[in-house]
C-alpha cells in the first residue's frame, strides 16, 4: 500500500507533521502545489500513484479502523467486475448539528442513485475507490469545476464507459466538516450552479428506477430537515441557468467558496 497526501492551499505547512512518516515509509509520499485547486491535487496524485486501486479520502475524514481496508479487499475479491466502492458520510459521536446535516444530506443524494443491491452510478468525492486503469487517457478530473459536482461528472463518465459502482456500509468513513450553517448553504448554492452549468453532472440519474432505489425511514425525517438546503439549490439552479441562457460565461458566482485540497 502506498500513501499519497498532496498539499496545496492548506492552512499550514504539513512537512513537518509528515516528516516522521516520509522517514518511516518508503511508499508514503508528500506533494506539495503552488496552486491552488481540489481537482488538481487530484490529478496530481493519480500521476503519481503506482497501484491496483485508488483511494480518494478528503483530508476532513477518517477511516474509522484498519478493517475498513480489510473490508474493501473482500468486497473487491467478491466483486471482481466492480470497478469503484465506496461508503457514507459518519459523523463522529461530538460533532455538531451543522456537521450530521451535511453529511445526511451528502448521504441522502447519494442514496437516490442506489439500487437496493447496492449498485450505484455514484460515489462521494470524499469516500471512493476506483480501479486505476478506469483513469486512462482523458479520464481525469475537469479541473475548471472549481467546487461542486466534479466527482458527478467523472463519474457519469466513467459509467458511460462501462463502469460499475458498488456501496456498502462496510466502506463507511467519519467526516467532519469545520464549517458552519452559512457555508453549507454556501455549498447548496455553489453545487446547484454547476449541476446548471455542466448538464453531465446530473444526467444518467433517472436510469435507476424509483422501486429499485434504496432509502431508509430516516433518510424521509432528514427529508424534512433539509427543505431549506434543497430550496438554496433551486434557486441557483434556476438562476444559473437563466444567466448561461442570456450569455453569461460563468452563470452563478460560486468562487465565494475555496477549491483547495488539505
């Protein structure tokens, strides 16, 4: 196994928290950008992995125990014709209320793309495994999607050549966002803008039939609970749209939000 952490725009300089790991593992790896942006120090670390299978994880989650790891390589043995796995958002037991709102709400989205089987067209940014012969060629992240839906369409790509995706809550990592209610609807509005700008972030979605999806009896409280994000994103959505159709190059403003991997 190999480590890969690629650093650009964090708040500090990593180097010496990382020393002690560059010095102890030989495949540990540290890739420090000038620039700043998710997608490239995404791209940057699949230049540089050697592997089988690439584990994105963002730097605001953890795996929760090393059977997580252990669970993957039984669910790929059993799984051979699955070419990405994934997991949910957790919260960890002191997190806020602003930090299980946004990953319910991460999990819920995600769940209206999944099969009762646990086939999927999508995966979390955050929490994903893909086998990396799937990023050959120009199979790379878009690197102008500055925050919001990347993943989605990368994903959509990768499905329409022939990819399939596998969730189980074996794979399930702790997330915890630092930030609080008003960049999550910072994100609502960011998200939907894109989904209004790059119609592939949102196509491919109603191929999973609405029997087949698999929700839980708390996924429709947490329904509730997440009106407001919902009703933030419409009107992005709407307003983005009708910007790119009078002519506007970029739609919405969504550069009020940092795109930078820690």
């Amino acid at each position: 196994m190999e480590v890969i952490v690629v650093e650009n725009g964090s708040d500090g300089d990593l180097r010496p928290l990382l020393k002690p790991y560059l010095k102890k593992f030989s495949r540990f790896t540290h890739i420090y950008l000038n620039q700043v942006g998710a997608n490239l120090a995404r791209n940057a670390g699949l230049a540089r992995a050697t592997g089988q299978w690439i584990y994105f994880i963002d730097d605001d989650c953890q795996i929760p125990e090393a059977w997580s790891l252990h669970s993957f390589r039984e669910l790929s043995r059993r799984n051979p014709n699955v070419s990405g796995f994934g997991g949910y958002y957790q919260a960890c037991l002191r997190a806020p209320f602003s930090a299980r709102y946004y990953n319910s709400m991460c999990n819920l989205w995600l769940r209206s793309f999944q099969e009762a089987s646990g086939r999927s067209l999508r995966l979390l940014g955050g929490n994903s495994i893909y086998r990396a012969s799937l990023f050959s060629g120009d199979c790379k992240f878009r690197q102008e999607i500055v925050y919001g839906g990347s993943e989605s369409e990368l994903q959509a790509r990768m499905v329409e050549r022939g990819a399939t995706f596998l969730l189980s809550d074996q794979l399930n990592i702790i997330h915890s966002p630092d930030f609080g209610w008003w960049a999550i609807f910072q994100r609502a509005w960011a998200q939907s803008a894109n989904r209004a700008r790059y119609p592939e972030i949102r196509k491919k979605r109603s191929s999973l039939s609405l029997e087949s999806k698999s929700m839980r009896a708390m996924d429709l409280i947490w329904l509730l609970a997440l009106v407001p994000y919902f009703v933030v994103g419409k009107i992005s959505f709407y307003s983005t749209k009708a910007l790119v159709f009078l002519g506007s190059p970029r739609g919405a403003r969504t550069s009020c939000l940092e795109d930078r991997a820690g």
